[in-house]
C-alpha cells in the first residue's frame, strides 16, 4: 500500500493559511455570517477535498432507536438490515515527533512509534472490528511525518482506513512574551503559536460535521477503545431517552435536590464523562513517602465494591508493551487533577442509578444560558474534609484546577457536537464568536491553551457541560482512560494531588450509601 493511497495532506504551505484567513475576513464583511458549504469551501479550498469525496455526506443523527445501527454493538437499535456502518472521525493532535527530555520523559525518544501509533492503533483496531467505518486524521506540531514514521503507520493501520495528515498545524500569530516582564505588551515577530495547536481539530470538526456519526478527538497519548465508545453511547442514549421522558411529562416540576425526578432543562447539557489515569510504577508503589491512605480524606473505602474495579478496558495489552502490563491490577491506577472534594453524587432516574458529577459548571452562568444545573450530594456533606488543608470545610470552587479532571480530549456524537456549539458562548465550532473568543483564541491576552481547547476546561468549564460517572463498578471502569505517557506520577512534586483510584471509587460507594439513607428517611 503506497502513501498515495492513505495520506491526504491538509495544510501544505502558510501561504494558504493566510489566504485562506483574508477571503474570510472579505467574506464576512460582506455577509456578516459564513453558512456551512461557504465556510468549507472558503476555509480550506482543497484542504480535505480527497477524504471529503471519500466520505457521502448523512443525514443529522439523532439517539435512540433513531441512531444508525452499531454492528456489533448491543445498545443500538438497527433502523434496516441494509443501515449504512457508523462513521467515526478519530482525531490525534501531537506537537512533536520526539520526546524533548520536558515532563519526565526521555530526551529523543521516538514519541510517534512509541506513543502515538500504540494509542491510534488499538482505537481504530477496536473501532474496526466493531463492523465501524472509521477514518483518521493526524495534527502535527511539526513539518512533516519522517519517511520511516509514513511507512509505520501506513503499514499499522488496517486496510480500509483513510488517513489525512494536517502537518505544520499550529496557526500563526503574534503571542506575548512570557520571558519579559511587561509580556502583554510584547509581541515580536510572527510566528507559530504552539498553545493553540489543540485548538485546530475543532476546524476539521466543523468541516467534516455532516459527514460522520461520531467524533473521537484526543491528545496523542490517551488510549481509547471501542469499549469506552460503547459505554458512552449507551449512557448518552439513557441520559437522551430521560430527556426525552422529561419533555412529554413536563419541566416545571420541580428536580430533586440529589434524587428522583430530572428535569429537561438539567439533562440536556449533562454527558458522561472520564478519567484520566496510570498504572503506577513498582517503585512509586514500595515509595515510603507515598501515602495513598493518608490522601485519600476521611471517607471510608468500600473495598468490597471497589474491588469489582477492572483495568482491563483501560490499562492492559494483550501485547508485550514496556507501557502497558499485561494484566494491569485496578488497585495499581492514579489518578490525578481529580479528588472526592471536587465530586457529588446523584441518583438518576430509571436504570442509571447513581451517578458521580464531576466538577466544572457553575449555577449561575448554567442558569444563565436558559438551563439548570444538576445537583447533588458533595461529597463533604457530612463533615469529612473538616481541617484538611485544601478546602479546610468549605466546597472547592467548580474549577479548581487540583479537582477539575481534565481529559485529554472528548467524544461526542454529531447531535452532541451541535449542542455544544449552540450551548457554548465562544462557540464550539469556529467561526468563533470574537464578542467572547479574542481573534480565535489567539490573542495573548487570552491566551488559551491544551487545557482550554482539549482537556475540557472550555467544555466542561465555561460552557458548563455537566459530566457524570457511572458508580456501576463495570461501566465505571469503561469511563477510565490510560494516560499512555505515564509519567505524571514522577513529574508531580506534590504527591498529595494523586490519588488511587480504587480509593477514590470505594469512597464514592461510601457517599452514596449516606445519600440514600438520607434520600429515604
């Protein structure tokens, strides 16, 4: 198989960039908006032509029994036994090809063999034998795949899937200088502007909107699976047929404070959501400095249901690999930028049971954009965290960057994506609203960077999508996803912020116990 017949490359040369940014400055002055086949076709002429022509457009989807039939995946309902297969746009952004020796990794080490290919490849494998159609597109940070790294991963992946590579990526621009001290001032030359790399697939997402079912869009080292894909669909489905529910019967009930009824106004912006974790390093588990019993608060762990936790679907390979165990324990995950202080607990509706919140919304801008917010019972309710430095007795605010659980990327379905980019002020989708997002993001007076475009902070932060967990052992472990890199557990100095993760789950059963005592007294 020859690179011709897989690599479709996106952005060539800057010229075309900056071409592309006047014909959209003209065009917008004189129509005010850009429609969706203007924008395609204004914003990158010939950028993605090839995959485009490859892929038929579809109808907008919707969930339940009206989403195109999964085969192979037992939460779906087939609309007709001719259904066309689910598309999936998997979408990898990766700044470098190598390692810089930064954040506890290997100076020259080849991150695109070691890292990215392992991560891509056991996605699409995944996707793949579900019966999927997926395609994939590459964002680099850098000029160009090596000859050595096309033919890796032309020869990994399976026949079939089309691949595009987006090289050279990072916009241009002007960006302050965070050496000199009046750095909002200072903006020098030109140049490559690498904290809004991540921002890049939202322009792939855009253009590509009506032609695929789902998009997987993630950091280069997040390993995803299609296990993670199925669970997400299916809690979507159920939190879409709740809504759904909650409609016919009525919004103005009403919502239980932790419990009972839900209303439309709450499920809409809710999504399920996930954890970023490791497996920790036999030297950091026999590390007498490391205390996980001293971190994990005052909550006790239920480790009966905790130990019902499996790593199986996040965190081990079926293959020797120096990154993965094979047969990797729960017990041996952390996590990190995630605590039980930052976290309630609700019970939902029907078969959902209980549920975890993660932090991120705040009440009042939820409240603001027409919605509700969806509350619960914080995990501190009853006095636990009382003296623990952190937060001392009071709720840590929605944001704290020590409990926001940043992902590394997102999922979504087409319909997904189109709510977030009406519910989100800045827009999700460009082009961007400039009253809320300065020159796209790109003004050094705003800088905005990974965390903001692709861990979630703008998605689950300031367009306050409210995530959720299921606290059923088996999904639960479906909602962690491996952090193939590993190496935050060296390079955090402060190891108070991980955490174990069968811990952190164990305490959760604990809340829930308290809340349903209190929900039935």
């Amino acid at each position: 198989m020859t690179t011709d017949d897989r690599q479709f490359p996106i952005v060539s040369k800057i010229a075309c960039a900056i071409v592309a940014a006047t014909l959209i400055a003209i065009h917008l002055k004189k129509t005010g908006s850009v429609s969706p086949l203007e924008y395609d076709s204004i914003v990158v002429p010939s950028v993605r032509r090839r995959l485009a022509a490859q892929v038929p457009s579809r109808p907008v989807i919707v969930l339940s029994s009206e989403l195109p039939h999964l085969r192979g995946n037992p939460y779906s309902s087939p609309s007709t036994p001719a259904s066309p297969p689910f598309r999936i746009l998997h979408i990898i952004t990766t700044l470098s090809d190598r390692n810089d020796g930064s954040r506890g990794t290997k100076r020259g080490e080849d991150r695109f063999a070691s890292i990215l290919v392992p991560t891509l490849v056991h996605a699409v494998d995944g996707f793949v034998s579900r019966g999927w159609h997926v395609d994939v597109v590459l964002i680099l940070g850098f000029k160009k795949l090596s000859d050595d790294h096309d033919r890796l991963i032309n020869d990994s992946l399976p026949k079939g899937v089309k691949l595009e590579v987006w090289s050279d990526a990072s916009p241009l621009g002007y960006d302050a200088d965070r050496h000199k001290s009046n750095n909002n001032n200072v903006f020098g030359l030109m140049k490559p502007i690498t904290r809004a790399l991540a921002r890049q697939h939202r322009y792939v997402v855009r253009d590509m909107l009506d032609r695929y079912d789902f998009f997987s869009v993630w950091e280069d080292d997040m390993r995803v699976g299609a296990e993670q894909v199925e669970a997400f669909l299916k809690m979507s489905d159920d939190i879409d047929r709740l809504r759904k529910a909650a409609e016919v019967d009525g919004t103005d009930e009403k919502a239980g404070e932790f419990g009972g009824k839900m209303t439309a106004k709450q499920l809409r912006h809710t999504v399920p959501g996930f954890i970023r974790v490791e497996v920790m390093s036999p030297d950091l588990m026999k590390d007498p400095t490391i205390n996980f019993t001293k971190f994990s608060d005052n909550v006790p762990v239920d480790e009966a249901i905790s130990g019902k936790l499996s790593a199986t679907s996040c965190c081990s390979s079926t293959v020797s690999d120096h990154r993965i165990p094979l047969n990797s324990s729960a017990k041996n995950l952390m996590t990190w930028e995630c605590g039980l202080a930052g976290m309630s607990v609700r019970k939902f509706p029907g078969a959902m049971e209980w549920m975890a919140l993660l932090p991120g919304p705040r009440a009042r801008e939820v409240q603001r954009l027409g919605f509700e917010p969806v509350t619960g019972y914080w995990t501190g309710s009853d006095g636990d965290f009382k003296g623990i430095d952190f937060s001392g007795y009071q709720r840590p605010e929605a944001r704290h960057p020590r409990f926001f659980t940043q992902q590394g990327g997102w999922m979504a379905t087409r319909d997904q994506v189109a709510t977030f980019d009406e519910i989100c002020r800045e827009g999700f989708l460009p082009p961007f609203k400039p009253s809320e997002l300065r020159s796209d993001g790109l003004d050094p007076k705003q800088p905005h960077n990974v965390e903001f475009w692709s861990g979630g902070f703008q998605l689950f932060g300031t367009c306050n999508i409210q995530r959720v967990l299921s606290l059923n052992p088996e999904v639960f472990s479906k909602q962690l996803l491996y952090h193939s890199s590993n190496n935050k557990q060296r390079t955090i100095v402060q190891k108070e912020r991980l955490k174990a993760v069968h811990e952190l789950y164990g305490q959760l059963v604990t809340i829930v116990q308290r809340a349903q005592k209190k929900l039935t007294a």
